[in-house]
C-alpha cells in the first residue's frame, strides 16, 4: 500500500469520526456563549443591568450594560416584554425560520451522502485497479509499452536464433509491408511463443516492441477475467479497438493458458465466464469484423491446454518453439548477462557454457548475477571464474549447511551412502561421469553425488536408463554392506522414488519391456475440466497392469542387485572413497577418479577448509538439469 492510499483511509477514518460525533451531540457544536439560566436573567432585568436583547422564539440574546453577552432560555412568560420595557431594555425580535440555510449547513446535511458515495468510488477503484474509475472495469488495461524506457532488441536476446527469425519477419512486414504483399504474401494474423518456462518468451516480446517502432500493448492472460460477468469479453473488445486506432500494431499477451483453455468440460458448462472471453477473442482474431494491422502476439509454456481453435491458421498462424539453448546459445546469452558486470581477464564464458547444458535463458541470468554478488561479497573488484562456478553449485544445489549440528554417525552413515552411489556410477560404462560428490548438507539433502555429461543428450538409451537405476540404488546398498539390515535410514527415499519412475518410464512408455513389447500404456494424464476428459480412461486391463507392475518391480530389483555386486566385489573402493569423504567432505570427479581408478592420494597444497577448495558445479544432461543422487 502506496501513501496516496494510506492518506486517503486516514482521511475517510477521520472524517467518519467527526461526522459521528457530530450528529451524535448536535447540541454540543452549537457556540453557547455565556450561558445563564432564566432566574438570573429576570433578576438583572429588575436590577437594570441589562441593556438590550434579541428574542427569537424561545431563545433570547442580550447585552450587559457593562458590554458582556449572554444567551438564555425562555418559558411563555406573558409579562417578559413588559418587564423589560418598565426597565428601558432594547427589545429587537426575529422569527425562528427568518434566515435561509447556509451553504455550510446545506453542505452539512449532504456530508454523509456525499461520503458514501465517495467511499464506494474509492472502493470500485481499489477492486478494479485500472483506469477509468468506478465505471471502467470493462475497459482493457493493456498497457502501452514505453520505447524509450528500458528498450530491448534483438542484440539483447540470444541463444534462440531461429525464433528470432521467425519474428523477425513480422517485424519486416510491420516495417515494410509491400515487400510481402506485392508477392501476394498476407501478414500473420498472430505468433504464439511456445517454450519451457525461463527460455526467454517475454524477453523475446520486448525485442518484438524494440525493434517494430510501432505501438506495442501487453497484457496478462489474468487481466481479461475479474469479479463482474461479461468483463473479459468486454475487455477484448476494448482492446481490439484501441489496437484499430493504432494500427498497424502489436498486442502482446502473456500467459495466454489463463484465458484459452480448451472449451467443453467443466462444472460452470459452456456459458461460464472464461469461455465468453475465449469466445469474444476468437471473434475479434477472425471474425467477420477485419482487424487489419493488429497483430497478435502470445506466449505460453502449456500449449497443450489450448483450446484448437485458437491455434488454426488464421488466428495464431504461427507457432515460435522457443527452446533452451545449446552450447552456443548458451555462451551468447552468458555473454548479454556478462556486459553488467566485470569480469576478470581470464574467465572463458565458454568452459561456463559447457557446464551449463540443460540450463534456461533465466538460469544462465541467476547464475551471472549470482556470481557478481558473491564477487562484491567478497569485496573483489572483477567477477573470477572461481565466482561463475560457486555461483552455479549454489543456484543448482542451494547454499553450503556448515553450522548444522552432525553427530560422526550422521556424517559417516553419509559418506557411505554417497560413496555407494559414486562406486557404482564409476563401474557403469554408460553412466555420466561423476563432477562432484559431498557430505555437506545443501538444500535438503544432506550429500550428494554429482554427474556431469560430456555433451548435450536429447535422448536416452536403455543402458543408459539402466545405469542410472543401478546409481540410484547404490546408496541404499551401500548402507546395508556396511551398516546392516536393520540399520537403513530413509535418507534413499528420493532414490527410490526416482528409480521407480525411471523404471515405469521405461515399461510404460518408451517401450523398453521385452514382455510388453513398444507400446505405450500411460494412464490418461489430462486434466479434469480442461476440456479434454471428465472422467479417467482405463487404458489397460487387469492382467496388463499386473504385467507392468512386474516389469517395474523387474528393472528395480536388477538395479539393486548391479549395485550390490558392485559394492561388493568394490568393498575396498567403498571404504577409501567414504573415508575420504569424512576427511575432505567434498571431493572433485578427478580426485575421485585418482583415488579409485589410479589409487592416488590426493594432495591439496592449501590449508584451508578443503572443502572449499573446489566450487566447480554439477550439472546435468540437456532438457534434465543436473544429474544430483542424494
């Protein structure tokens, strides 16, 4: 809450206050001078010390001889005048309803009217929050993007280059429009942004605006739809018109899914709120009513809740994926997000870039600002790599729990379990090779191993899958070898829910399942009351999910038991690697590789905590973050 809103309740709080006080003792505000009662008055009149009074009805003003006023009330007194007359008083008389109403008293009695209706305004307007008052709820509040302040282009965004030549050649026609229509080509009616959330959709919207040099309004999704029926259709309007009067221009609506999901299932049924502004934009996109030079531009990271309609030709002719970058994108975006800061002669944004694959637009612009803060924490004057890499294990894995209070059998049940994990990943030959691997507790866990891919993977093999199951439970094996039976903790839970997924990943739909065969036998994921189904379908019988549950609990238990033959033909490797752990609490991959796979020692040449020694980052493969088993 601003001040403007702060005065304005003080304001209303204290005039309710008067107003109330006011009509509570009317009496109390009338001015009443030197009040004396009707006795005393007759006894100063046979004394002579009056000098003159004003009767009006009951009431009566006077005048001592020595200048002094005084007011008092009359009884019918029938010898009053005559009394006053024996004793030489002035007597001037008034009728009660002589003087008209005063400005003040006319305004006074319309006070509390007035205020009603000023606070039902200032309340409408608060509901509402957009212009045009009390009565302007069913105006739009798109808004009008500044040019000059905070202006972004296509310099600006990068590491989506093919979606930025897709917009660009709306930006063309909007520029140049003969160029297309004297090859007969017809301007895109709309362009939906389709990417995961982070990949820069609204930053690629204001490079739109920057670089067309036409009105560009944007608007939420959340914007069209409040309290009052036929508001969101009414908004739609609005908004189209305002886009006539500015044409040619660009409407920008983000988060689109708010108000376009599909139509046809619902409790409110088909005439409900949301719809009639779904209906209303469809109208206004291809209608019978043209909207010549008004371009549609959306942006969404759930185009699967869209209703079809929205997305024909005609409407969004256009669908602009908008997906997370690769090892160029992402040195090119690291590059726009390093112009803000200094950094030092020596940092190769590329190797940054290398270990960043899986990472958004938005991640990349954490990590960059996350490493100038530590950087100005630690009062350096440029950005090091040795910042960009903390930088990336703290955004990825949340900050270092040093103060948590461990007892040595916590932190030794720790250093096997994770040990276990990084054993089994080093013997898998289709594993990601291990980056790091702690006992200190970050986030919520408290360890975990680290793998990072060599390269960007869009896809996954059945090995590879495999593997992944195997590392999963290797902390969970490692904790029976060492500790016994009766002795396992809880702390594999997150490993066993992702072995479990993995494994029906495999069953279900990738059609790893030499039993099953390729098929896909997913249970329907759509949403109740998104248009798609009331009711779940059954897409498989008894005896098949019998099958599948086996096939699951198959893949599972050969991982489990990959691990233990590892870890048990490893036993040595298990407890040098867990010892370690306890000496160093983080190790890096080539330490652990030195130590398992060429048994050297490890050597650090500075004192301090070791560690702190390495701040390099676990990341992981493309589309899946970072590979991190607690």
């Amino acid at each position: 809450m601003n001040m403007k809103n702060i005065a304005m309740w003080a304001i209303i709080v204290f005039l309710t206050i008067g107003l109330y006080n006011m009509f509570k003792n009317p009496q109390a505000n009338i001015k009443k001078g030197n009040q004396i009662i009707f006795s005393e008055f007759l006894t100063s009149v046979d004394n002579g010390e009056i000098l003159k009074v004003e009767i009006q009805g009951n009431n009566i003003k006077g005048v001592y001889s020595n200048g002094n006023s005084f007011t008092t009330y009359s009884p019918n007194d029938p010898n009053l005048i005559e009394k006053l007359s024996d004793k030489g008083v002035s007597i001037s008389a008034a009728p009660i309803d002589e003087k008209m109403p005063s400005l003040f008293g006319v305004l006074l009695s319309w006070f509390p009217m007035l205020l009603l209706i000023a606070v039902w305004i200032f309340f409408m307007r608060q509901m509402q929050g957009g212009k045009g008052g009390a009565m302007g709820f069913g105006r739009s509040k798109a808004k009008m993007m500044n040019e000059l302040k905070g202006k972004v282009t296509f310099n600006d965004v990068a590491g989506v280059e093919e979606a930025k030549e897709e917009v660009e050649e709306i930006v063309e026609f909007l520029k140049d429009p003969k160029k297309f229509s004297r090859r007969g080509g017809k301007i895109p009616r709309g362009g939906l942004l389709v990417g995961n959330h982070g990949t820069g959709k609204t930053r690629l919207a204001r490079a739109i605006a920057g670089e067309a040099g036409v009105p560009f309004f944007t608007i939420s999704g959340s914007d069209f739809v409040e309290m009052f029926v036929g508001v969101g259709a009414s908004r739609v309007r609005d908004m189209f018109e305002q886009g006539k009067k500015n044409s040619p221009c660009i409407i920008f609506i983000d988060e689109i899914d708010a108000v376009g999901r599909s139509r046809g299932a619902g409790l409110g049924g088909g005439n409900d709120e949301r719809e009639q502004t779904l209906n209303q934009l469809l109208v206004e996109m291809d209608g019978f009513d043209t909207n010549e030079g008004v371009i549609i531009i959306a942006a969404t990271n759930r185009p699967d809740v869209l209703d079809p309609a929205l997305l024909r030709p005609g409407r969004f002719d256009r669908q602009v994926v908008v997906g997370l970058p690769d090892i160029i994108g992402r040195e090119k975006i690291i590059k726009v997000h390093a112009k803000k800061i200094k950094i030092a002669p020596d940092v190769n944004l590329r190797t940054v870039a290398r270990g960043t694959p899986g990472f958004s637009g938005a991640d990349l612009a954490n990590i960059v600002n996350e490493a100038a803060l530590l950087a100005a924490r630690k009062s350096k004057r440029i950005v090091t790599l040795a910042d960009f890499e903390e930088a990336r294990d703290k955004v990825m894995m949340g900050a270092e729990k040093r103060s948590m209070v461990q007892t040595e059998d916590d932190k030794k049940l720790t250093a096997y379990h994770e040990a276990g994990h990084a054993i089994v990943s080093l013997n898998e030959k289709a594993d990601d090779p291990i980056h790091k691997a702690t006992i200190l507790p970050r986030g919520r866990a408290l360890g975990m191993v680290m793998t990072l891919p060599e390269r960007d993977k869009y896809s996954k093999n059945r090995e590879y899958m495999k593997s992944q199951i195997a590392k999963a439970m290797g902390g969970r094996v490692a904790e029976e070898i060492i500790f016994g039976h009766d002795k396992v903790t809880s702390g594999a839970m997150s490993d066993i829910k992702f072995a479990t997924a993995e494994a029906k990943h495999m069953v279900t739909e990738a059609g790893m399942s030499e039993l099953l065969g390729p098929l896909s036998y997913g249970d329907n994921q759509d949403e109740v009351f998104l248009g798609r189904s009331v009711a779940r379908n059954q897409q498989m019988s008894e005896d098949t999910q019998k099958k599948v549950d086996a096939e699951i609990k198959k893949l599972v238990d050969e991982g489990y038991n990959r691990a233990k033959k590892i870890l048990n033909e490893k036993i040595e490797d298990l407890h040098k690697l867990a010892k370690t752990l306890l000496l160093y609490e983080t190790l890096t991959g080539d330490e652990i590789r030195d130590l398992i796979l060429h048994n050297k020692p490890i050597e650090r040449n500075d004192e301090k905590d070791p560690a702190k020694e390495d701040k390099s980052s676990a990341l992981g493969s493309m589309g899946l973050k970072p590979k991190i088993v607690h």
